[in-house]
C-alpha cells in the first residue's frame, strides 16, 4: 500500500473558501451533488457493461447508498459504478480545475459579490466542483474508489487545506466490488446563523433533502439501518436471536419521474398527486401538458394548468416558473427563465439533460437551450389554451376566468405571440348578456362597412352598460367589447387583428356612418362651455355618439385614460391632467335648453345659474362614464345651489 502526499493547484485554499461560500446558498445540496456524481457512475457503469460484454462488472443491482454512524459523526454515500482508476482520481479530484484556477477564483469571487446561487455554467457540474461541497459540511473527506475491471483500488484522503493524499489500495484492502465510497468526517451540526448545518447522521435530514433534491433520481437510493451500539454478551445474544427480523435498507427516493413516462401509461390520479406534490396547491389540474424533446438537446417536462388560481398569483414578490431538473436532479423550485410572468399561474418540471447543475439564474436567463425550452413551452401552452377554447369549452371557461387577467399581460410583454394570444383571449361584449367571446366571432359579426374593432374600457360590464359612450352603438346594433381588467387599458394602444385596429368608444370623434350634426345655432354655447370649463375640458363640440344623455367627455387617441391615470398615479408615477372634449348631444333637451338661455343673456360668464349648470353638465359626465370629480364637497355645493333655485 503506497501513499502519497500531493499538493492542490496554487491559491487552492482561497479558491476553496470561495467556492464552499459562495457557489452554494444551502448547505444541503453537498448530498445532491454527491448523489448525482454517484448517479453518472452508475448510468456510466451500464453503458460500459452494455458495450463491452466481457467487463467483469455486476450491474444487476445498480445503486446508492447512504450510511450513518451518529457516534463517529460520520455520512458515508456510496455506489457500485464504473468506479475511477488512480489517474482518475488524480485528474477529476486532486486538480479542482483544469481551465486554470486563478480563473476559476475570479469567477466565484464574482459570484460572491453577485450573491447568486450558482457560478459559471463550465464549472458546475465537472466532478471536481461537485465534489467539493463536501467541505460545506465535513472537515475531513476519505473517498475510496476501484474501478470495474481493475484489480486495485484507490483512497483519496484531505482536509481541504492545501494538500491531499493519495494512497494505492492492494491485497485485502482493496473492496469487494467496483464502485466509490465516500466518507464525511462531520462538522458540528448548529441550528442558528448563515452558516448553520443539520445533523446529516440524522435519519429524518436525511430523507427530508433527498427528496427535496434527487426523489427522481433513476436508481434507488437507500438509506442503511445505523449501527447498534456495542451491548453485553446477554443482549449479543437477544440481538442475534432477532437478526431475522432486523429491518434492512430503507429506499428514500420514489424514482418515478412522471414526465419520463408515456402519457398513456400515467393514471388521472397520478397526474394529479403530483400536481400537488410540484404546486402546493390542493385543487385538481384542469389540464396536463405533457411535452418531450429529442435531438440537438433533449428535455422532458409536465406542466399544469391548475383549475384554482394560486392564492399569490399578484403579489409583486411571488416567484414563479417550473421546477428545474437537470437529468432527474432537482436544481431549484421556480425557474423564472422558463415560462414568462403571464403564464406564471402554470406549475410542473422541466427536466433537462443538456444544462449543467447548479448554474445561476443570470447564466439560466441567457443560456440558449433554455431559450429553445422556453419558446417551445409557451407555445405549448398557448396550444393548449386554444384547443380548449375549440374543443373544451366548460374547460376553457373555467380557465378565463380563473386566469384570463394574467394571461392578457402577454398582449402587453409578448410581441411574437401576440397573434396567438388573441386567438386564444375571450372577451365580454354587448353581443351577449353572459358568457365571452372570441375575437374571430366579433369579426364574423361585424356588419358591413365597419373596419374596426370597437372597445369600452372601464371597472366592471354594469358601469359600461350605462356608459353614456355606448349609446348610439348600442343604437346603430354595433358590437362592443366590454374590457374591464387593468391590463386592458395597456395592450389595446396600437393593436390590431385581422388587419382591424381597436379603437375605444371613449376616444376620438365617433364615426358611425352618419353625417356630423349641425353645429348651426350651438356656436355660442360651445365657445362659452369652452372658456368657463377651460381648466378641466380641451374643447367642447356637438357629437352623433350620445341618443340620450346630454354630454359625455372624449379622449384624443393618444391620450391617458382616467383609469391610466389613476393606475400610474397609484404606483407612484406622477403624470400630467389630461384634459378631454366635452361632446354635447344636440337632440338633449338640457342642451336645447341651455343654448337658448346662453344665446339669451347679456353676459353669460357674469350669471352664476348658467356657471353653476355648466359645471353640472361636466361633473355629470364624467360620473355617468364612472369617473369622480375632483371636489366633491365643491360640487354637491354646485348643486345645491341650482336645486334651490328650480325649487324657488
């Protein structure tokens, strides 16, 4: 048995402490690492017996086991793979990297001060790296490793502080059979601070993190009973006598990962346990999207439509995205390069094969087969989406409105799937009392020279309904859609489909086919409405928009809406008053009445009752649209005073 005491590359021990510090945010995922290291053994093992026949290797029963020893505070993790040789050994473990460590340094002191879970994605990963994180928790490693088909074995031995030792295994210390043990010398477990640590000999640690981090692991991890502690010759003997019933091995990991599997050959059930198990939620998936990539790179994932919306689906700070696994090892729990926020109600896995582990989220956001994943999945989901709202409809209906604000958030943010999305948006409308409608069914409907689509937007369908800017389309039997969630204000501006623009009813002059109403005998009282009303109004004229109120108040096309302003000014934003027209409606016998009493006064700005009435007809408008004046003491004041005088 030859040992022998090697140095680490230069600057090791600092690389080290940034590396233990900084790559890992959670302490746990030292066993995550180890267990996948052991997995690519095993996979590596499997293909090696199927290629070369006369390997002298048992892969009958592939496995990882993890062992404690609660007295010597010791976690060993072993597996029967390939195994290393000493070169191996020498190469993957005793240099750390082998693109150069002042290089490898620099970037984690950047990941350091970053504060990001994760470093470059061609350092994680390497088995090295991995490895490593077995000082997080162990201030002495021993890892023995033999090789299948090799005679002898290797110990690689250190603390982690400069140097290790490297010891050739012959005779009868070399192990039984082929693979690697790894044995952690445990640091004291702390339950308080940054730097805390779990007791990694306890039982419950240990199922709790691997099934957090490695339950689809492919080959069963097991966790072997701890030893007794030494008794007396009377108890030897009652403990030989109940060997027989001595449990053996208990298997922490349920290695059925569902999106692996057929969809056909998945249970109702099954979808929807885990469902839950991925969502925390305890409703029923409304539909499972189930998509499998091959080629170029491969990736698996099964994605959730939950039929409930989840209780934080708008709060600012809620995190989002699928669970991310890489080759059935858990990497993080919601991977917001994944899916963008408008469909952050969607839950499930994507499980990659060509992503390296641990990377971090910046590295995530700009990978390129995470890009590819992403386009492939809201293109799935949109699908999905649509199919339901064609074949499905109790389903689809279900879904718009648990879900319909958020996934019209894509019409603002998702300008290369916009199309799509409205394909698939549904929308009330004065075309029925109940239910939604598709935008395609509008267009369908929409009679003869009519070109655009038109909109209200506003708080809720019955304020719209009342809403003096519908009253001549209702009149005419134009169809208008009925918008009332806030994003609706946003992604209207500048849309269109099937070449139709929308256009609001509250915006701009109404164009209904009819002619433009004389504004012959009005003059007077629209240039005296301008100039009292000249702090609140940018104009005042006659309109074809109104049957049967007497005003209501118009917007430029580019203008803010009221609710715009209102939206902005409650996050914060200051923006400037928009002033809009007031449209008068020259049929109204207010508006008769009020023009002939203007055109009869000497001096119409000096008479308080037409003041009084002019600010009457502007508050009224702005009320009768859902809107509030901006003094209301001052204008109940207003009407007072014009009530006292009908009543005197």
């Amino acid at each position: 048995m030859t040992a022998e005491t090697l140095q680490f590359q230069a600057e090791t021990d600092q690389l080290l402490s940034l590396m233990i510090h900084s790559v890992y945010s959670e302490k746990d995922v030292f066993l995550r690492e180890l267990i996948s290291n052991a997995s690519d053994a095993l996979d590596k093992l499997r293909l090696e017996a199927y290629r070369d026949k006369d390997l002298e290797a048992d892969a009958s029963d592939l496995h990882i086991e993890l062992r404690t020893d609660p007295e010597a505070h010791t976690l060993t993790i072993s597996d029967n793979g390939i195994g290393m040789s000493r070169a191996d050994v020498v190469d993957l473990i005793g240099t750390l990297a082998k693109s150069g460590t002042g290089e490898l340094r620099r970037k984690l002191e950047a990941a350091k001060q970053a504060k990001e879970q994760g470093a470059s994605a061609e350092l994680i990963g390497q088995f090295g790296i991995g490895f490593y994180s077995a000082f997080m928790v162990a201030d002495r490693v021993t890892l023995v490793t033999r090789r299948a088909g090799e005679d002898t074995a290797t110990r690689w031995e250190s603390e982690g502080h400069g140097t290790y030792t490297v010891t050739d295994l012959t005779g009868d210390d070399v192990p039984a059979g082929h693979g690697t043990t790894i044995t952690l010398h445990l640091r004291a477990a702390d339950g308080d601070g940054d730097e805390s640590l779990h007791d990694y000999t306890s039982e419950h640690v240990l199922r709790s993190v691997v099934r957090r981090y490695s339950d689809f692991i492919a080959f069963p991890i097991r966790l072997a009973p701890a030893p007794v502690a030494e008794a007396d010759d009377a108890e030897a003997e009652d403990a030989e006598a109940d060997d027989a019933e001595a449990p053996g091995p208990e298997t922490l990991n349920s290695m059925q990962a569902l999106w692996a599997r057929p969809k056909e050959e998945v249970s109702d059930e099954e979808y929807a346990d885990f469902y839950r198990h991925v969502s925390h939620a305890f409703d029923e998936p409304l539909e499972t999207i189930s998509v499998r990539a091959e080629g170029t790179f491969e990736y698996q994932a099964l994605l959730f439509i939950p039929t409930m919306p989840p209780f934080d689906m708008f709060y600012r700070n809620t995190k989002s995205g699928p669970a991310l696994y890489v080759k059935r090892v858990f990497i993080m729990d919601h991977c917001e390069a994944l899916l963008p926020p408008y469909l952050r109600f969607v839950a499930g896995v994507v499980d990659a094969q060509d992503l390296s582990l641990n990377v971090s989220r910046e590295i995530l956001q700009n990978d390129r087969h995470l890009v590819m994943i992403r386009k492939r999945l809201v293109k799935r989901v949109l699908q999905t989406v649509t199919a339901l709202r064609e074949n499905e409809r109790e389903k689809y209906d279900t879904f718009w409105s648990a879900f319909g604000a958020v996934f019209k958030e894509g019409l603002l943010d998702d300008q290369d799937n916009r199309e799509t999305l409205l394909k698939a948006s549904s929308f009330e409308s004065t075309f029925s009392e109940t239910g939604t409608t598709g935008l395609a069914d509008y267009v369908a409907r929409m009679p003869e020279g009519q070109d655009v689509i038109y909109y209200a937007a506003g708080d809720s369908r019955a304020r719209l309904e009342s809403s003096p800017h519908l009253e001549a389309f209702a009149a005419k039997g134009f169809e208008v859609l009925l918008l009332t969630d806030q994003v609706d204000e946003l992604w209207t501006t500048g849309a269109e489909f099937d070449g139709k623009r929308f256009v609001s009813v509250a915006k701009g002059e109404a164009d209904l086919g009819d002619e433009a109403p004389e504004a012959e005998g009005f003059e007077q009282l629209t240039e005296w409405l301008a100039t009292t009303l000249d702090e609140d109004v940018a104009g005042v004229r006659l309109t074809s928009r109104l049957t049967t109120s007497a005003a209501c108040l118009v917007g430029g096309e580019f203008d803010l809406t009221p609710q715009l302003e209102q939206m902005y000014r409650a996050s914060g934003q200051e923006v400037p008053r928009t002033r809009r027209t007031l449209e008068l409606n020259p049929e109204n016998e207010l508006v008769k009445s009020l023009r002939d009493r203007v055109a009869a006064a000497e001096a119409p700005a000096e008479d308080e009752a037409l003041t009084d009435a002019a600010e009457i007809l502007y508050g009224t408008a702005l009320l009768a649209e859902g809107g509030s004046v901006a003094d209301p003491a001052a204008f109940a004041a207003v009407l007072a005073r014009q009530l006292g005088r009908s009543l005197g």
